[in-house]
C-alpha cells in the first residue's frame, strides 16, 4: 500500500471517529472488503482448474488482476469522493444549523 494509500485510510478513519455512524461503516466496508478478497480467490481458483496449458492460465490470471486491480482502485476512489462530498455536505449543514 502507497503511502499516499495510508494516509487516505487514515484520514477515512479518523473521520469515520468523529460520527456516530463509525462503527457500522467500518463493519460495512471490512464485509465489502471481505466479499472483494473472497471474489478474487474465487476467481482464481476458478482459473487454475480450467481446463487450459499453464501458460495461457497464467496470461489470462495476470490479465484478469490487472483488471481487478484497476477496477478496485476506482471503486475506492468513487467511494472516498462521495465521503468527502457526504461531510462536506454534513458540515455545511451544522454550519447552517448553528
């Protein structure tokens, strides 16, 4: 994990002990990260008892990481965009409400 990774998880945390809705968003991703690691060693699995030569299997698994990997890293981009939307959103309307 980059460190620039790190630092986005650790400023996600951190907002995440501020609310009152912390605990259940960290149970909702770690299940969604849960079901993310279970559907990439399924699919692996999947792949290396295909009935195809070892070097194809091999091609077509590194095709399908890179693809997942990429898939990944804009779902997680999507998803920290629309926390930063969601507080930005929470804390105009504290400022409002104030």
């Amino acid at each position: 994990m980059s460190e620039h990774e790190e630092q986005a998880l650790a400023a996600l945390a951190a907002d995440d002990a501020d609310d009152g809705e912390g605990h259940e968003q960290y149970s909702v991703r770690i299940f969604l990260a849960g079901l993310a690691i279970g559907a990439l060693v399924g699919a692996g699995v999947a792949l290396l008892f295909a009935p195809r030569r070892g070097a194809d299997t091999r091609r077509a698994v590194s095709r399908r990481a890179k693809h997942l990997a990429r898939e990944a890293r804009d779902r997680y981009d999507d998803v920290k965009d629309k926390l930063r939307r969601a507080r930005r959103e929470k804390e105009s309307e504290d400022a409002t409400d104030a």
